[in-house]
C-alpha cells in the first residue's frame, strides 16, 4: 500500500484529541469577535443581542388546504419572497390518506411543515439567518390557509451559546 492510500485511510494522521481545549478557546475568541457591528456575516445583532437567526414555531389551526402539496409550495414561495429569503429548493411528501410534510431549503436556513388536515392543523418552522423578515410568513400563512387562528414562539437560535463566549458588558452595548 502506498503512503497515498495510507493518507487516504487516516493511518498515521493525528486524531486532533488533543486539540479540544485549543478549539474551545478558539470557539471563544470567534465567538467573542461576533459583537463586532462591521462583521460581513449572517448573524443578527439586535437589542443588545447576537443571536445566528430567528426561528417561528407557527401553528396554524382551523385551516384549509392543508393536504395539498401545490398550496403548500405555493406558500413556502411566497413566503421567500415576502420574507426577502433565497429559495434553493422545494421537497413535499403527500401521505396516505391524508397529511403532508415538506421543507423549502433557504440560503438563509428553511421553511418546513407537517400537516393534520382532518384537524385543520399545520405546524410550521421557518428559521431565518441574515437580513431575512421571518415574522413576515406569519400573514401569508393564515392568508394560504384561511384561517386568523395562528399561535407563534420565537426562538433566538444560538442566542445562549453566543451569550456565553461574550462578556455581558458586549451583549448589553
């Protein structure tokens, strides 16, 4: 065997082990270079706050439509676009006899759903990193499936692991 194989395989090539306590403290000084406003990222610096993106658990109730894999493309699009996000792809699954599931891959992170329609429930995730308006969605959901009845949590992703690498006096600024 040569030593390219060898390669190849990982004989005789460091595990990095012993690195963990150099990739924490480098975890951290990336981390704390995060506060910085003229960083070219897609992080989200608001409120005092920096956080990787903003994640809406949507549940939609007493909708319509539901198990219809074009009305839910249809939304996940229009989504997108009032959301200001960059669709790189669509994928839904119609289950039998009825529900369907799908994600609308983004630059900026995804839609996704799972469907109940003998219920009328949809429950959405649309997590968004950049510049991207997830809150946006909200209407274009009720207006998708004709229904006012929708409940939404917002999840700051990444809030609490960034909050620990920077010192408070930074996250308060």
């Amino acid at each position: 065997m040569t030593d390219a194989n060898l390669f190849q395989l990982g004989i005789g090539l460091e595990t990095g082990a012993q690195e963990e306590d150099t990739a924490r403290s480098a975890t951290t000084a990336i981390v704390n270079s995060l506060v910085d406003s003229d960083r070219e990222d897609h992080f989200i610096r608001r409120d005092g706050k920096v956080f990787a993106g903003t994640h809406l658990i949507i549940e939609v109730m007493n909708g319509s439509g539901l198990d219809c894999e074009t009305r839910i493309q249809n939304a996940f699009r229009k989504c997108v676009e009032v959301c200001g996000a960059t669709l790189l792809h669509i994928h839904t699954h119609k289950f039998s006899p009825q529900g369907v599931s799908g994600v609308a891959v983004l630059a900026e992170s995804h839609i996704s759903v799972h469907t109940w329609p003998e219920i009328g429930y949809g429950a959405f995730d649309v997590f968004m990193c950049g510049d991207a308006e997830p809150w946006n969605a909200v209407d274009v959901l009720k207006e998708a499936f004709d229904t006012p009845t929708v409940e939404v949590r917002e999840l700051l992703r990444g809030e609490e692991f960034l909050a620990k690498g920077i010192p408070s006096k930074e996250v308060a600024a």
